[in-house]
C-alpha cells in the first residue's frame, strides 16, 4: 500500500503539473480564452500522461485489462475534473482568485476522490 500511495502521489504531481504548465501556456498565448476552456485542454494532456503512470506505476499489480482500466480511468478522471472545474470556477468567478492558485487547489480536492476511484474500481485488484 506505501508503494501505490508513492507512486499515486507522485504521477498524480507530474500530471498535476503537466496540466498547471498546459493552462499557464495556453493563458499566456490565448488569454482572451475563458480559463475554464484553459484548464480543459491541460485536463486532456495530463489525462494521458495520468492514465499511463498510474496503470505502470501506482497500481502496477492490477488485474483489470488494459481496455477496461482505460474506461474505468477515463470515468474516473472525468468525475474528478468535474470537481476540480467546479472548484476552479467557484474560487475565480465567485471569490476572485488568481486562476493558477485556484486551478491548483482544485487539483487537490480532486485528487483524493480520483485516488478512491482508481484504487477500488478502475485498477481493481
């Protein structure tokens, strides 16, 4: 259990700063872009780099096929990014936070129901 709360932990910060540097790079390009769309497509670039970690590394033991861990991740991931957008609007829209400081801790809320997801249904054991 130590070794999946490692690994989760740590794919879960390289693909939480994946999607923090994809949202400030798309910020600083296109900033008359809506954020939320910003944090969308960092969301869809760290999905990959999420998906193949936490498959290899966090839950390496798993049993599940490859397809049906991809739906399950996918389900997973989608729910999380539900939370973390409705975090990040909250704090921008409704409180005024700078977008990066709300985007980040939006990704922190979402973290620990993503972990219960995967770790009891998308990569079963």
């Amino acid at each position: 259990m130590r070794s999946t709360v490692f690994w989760f932990l740590l794919t879960g910060a390289s693909a939480a700063l994946t999607h923090m540097g994809v949202f400030a790079l798309i910020q600083h390009l296109q900033p008359e872009l809506w954020p939320e769309v910003a944090n969308a497509l960092g969301f869809g670039v760290a999905f990959v780099l999420s998906f193949a970690g936490h498959r290899w590394l966090s839950f390496k033991g798993t049993s599940t096929p490859m397809q049906q861990s991809l739906r399950r991740f996918g389900v997973t991931a989608l729910a999380g990014f539900a939370c973390n957008e409705l975090v990040f609007m909250l704090l921008t829209r409704h409180y005024g936070w700078l977008a990066l400081l709300a985007l980040f801790v939006a990704l922190v809320v979402a973290s620990a129901q993503t972990f219960v997801l995967s770790r009891f249904w998308a990569f079963q054991r």
